[in-house]
C-alpha cells in the first residue's frame, strides 16, 4: 500500500499504541516540518536512515504511481498519486468522506535537495515542515525504545534487520512476526534508479507516518521490505497487511490490501497539479506539528 496511504506500507494497529510511544516522538520531535517554493518539479525523496551506498536520485526520473488500498469493502479507503519529476516527489492522497466520495485530504512534497518533506492540508490552507534529521533522529530513538519494550509486537517491529525473516517465491515477499504478517508482490521497475527513487520515497513516507500519526506498528519492517524490492530492482505492485486481534479467536485484527499502478511518464494533468500543488505551498500557513495533527487526521 502506498505508504502514505498506510503504506502504502505501513497501516497502524491502534491497540498497540500507548503512552510511552507517545512520549518517544514527543521527545525526538525538535524540528520542524517541510516547505517548497517553485512552481513545476521539485525531486525523488530524500534518502532516508541507514541507506549509505545508494546511488543518489536521478534529476531526469519520471514516473507516475497510483495506488488504492481496501479495507474489508470493495470501495477503496483511499488513493494516491504519486508523481516523481525533476528529482522531486509529489504525493496527493485522496481518502474517503463521510459522504463516500474521495477528496484530496492532504499533499506531501519530499524534496530531498532541501533535506526537508513539507505536508500540506490543501482544505485549511496549513503546511509543516520535516527536516531530514528529525526523521534520523526518529528512526533511531524509535528502534532503540521498541527493542526494550515488553509488546513482542513493538519489540518486532522494532527491528532493523529481518535478514532471512523475509522470504521470497518468485516476485512475492512475505515477512511474518508476532500477529503481523506482510506480502508483498512486486513488479519490474523500469530502470534501477525508479526503484531507489521509490524505495527513498517510501522509507521516508513511513517514517513520516510514524511522527504524524504515532500509535501503530513502527516503520521497520516496512522499510525492511522496500530494501528487498528495490534491491530485486522492483516497485511493490500488490501489499497485504495482516495484524491478528492479541486475544485469539477474538475479533479485534485487520487486514489491509493495496493495489500500485506505475506509469513511467507525466501526464498534462499530472504537471497541472504539481504547479497546482507549489502555488499552495507558497501561501499556506507555516504551523506547529502540534497544530497540523490536532485537528487533521488521515483515514487508514
């Protein structure tokens, strides 16, 4: 699933949040959020933790990613458009109202040359913006909590490493823990750097996610998974997530499903939006985290 969407990777167990995770991102959020100013493309995702090595992203990449996770319903909970252009990516989640329709609820900007993603309520005209080092900073105090919590949920997902945890049959992924199960099938990219490109995009929408919307699974063996399907040289196509309720035989668990469309050039209308896009970013109102998250929230 898109990992904003969920994540596309990356949707919450709600019954496993709790104070002291709170607590955590409290602690390790002292930055702020992310802002653009062009109009046009900005770039593909800032690198996120613990990738040294990779090649960096490519300032011709283009690509489109359109992406719909479902819950137990036909209808899709939401959609996403990604948009990869010029070394900047644009993320335009679309979620579901209470009037059942799906309404652009909020836009995310990673704007790795800036070392910065800025996230954009389009309705209440606000913005943030996250530096890169407060996701570092993130990842590492999240890891470093989870691995001494006494949930064996957080205490797995806590993980960096899942090494031969993941296995693989053919372009299909499955990593399972403790009531947690992630599959993922995957398809080609269509050139190396398009799945580093998404693979940068995805880590840090996680991790994004993790700091936004604190209170479920943490972002790890997620980007566990990215790292193997980039890797293979792909971009997830299908991701299933599965979280057992933690009393057997009890109701309580979810299961998520999300579909990837990947188109490899820019629509008219995709470069409408991205000018659309930066002009918002140019007069939205710089505000607290504090304040972005009080009165927004993203369906899962």
């Amino acid at each position: 699933m898109s990992p904003r969407q969920s994540s596309h990777a990356g949707h919450a167990d709600r019954q496993t949040a709790c104070p002291v995770l709170r607590a955590v991102l409290a602690v390790v959020s002292f930055a702020t959020v992310v802002a653009v100013a062009s109009a046009g493309c900005v770039v593909a995702s800032a690198a996120p933790p613990g990738t040294p090595g990779d090649p960096p992203p490519e300032v011709s990449l283009e690509m489109r990613v359109e992406s719909e996770v479902f819950g137990d319903a036909e209808e899709p909970l939401s959609r996403s458009t990604t948009l990869f252009c010029d070394g900047v990516v644009w993320d335009f989640l679309e979620t579901l109202q209470p009037d059942g329709t799906l309404q652009v609820s909020e836009i995310v900007l990673h704007d790795p040359a800036r070392e910065r993603v800025v996230v954009i309520d389009p309705e209440r005209n606000l913005k943030i913006e996250i530096g890169r080092l407060r996701l570092e900073r993130l990842s590492v105090s999240l890891s470093t909590w989870a691995r001494q919590a006494n949930d064996p949920v957080i205490r797995w997902s806590g993980e960096t490493d899942f090494g031969d945890a993941i296995t693989e049959e053919g372009s299909v992924l499955t990593l399972e823990g403790p009531r947690v199960l992630y599959r993922v099938e995957y398809q080609p990219a269509a050139s190396p750097r398009a799945a580093v490109g998404y693979r940068r995009f995805a880590d840090t929408a996680v991790l994004l996610r993790a700091l936004l919307h604190p209170g479920g699974l943490l972002p790890f063996p997620r980007m566990a998974i990215n790292r193997r399907v980039a890797a293979a040289g792909g971009i997830p196509a299908e991701v299933v997530f599965e979280i057992a309720s933690p009393v057997p035989l009890l109701p309580g668990g979810s299961r998520f499903r999300s579909i990837h469309a990947v188109h490899p050039r820019l629509l008219d209308e995709d470069r409408r939006r991205i000018d659309e896009a930066a002009a918002r970013v140019a007069v939205a109102e710089t505000v607290t985290i504090a304040d972005y998250a009080g009165s927004h929230s993203v369906s899962e």
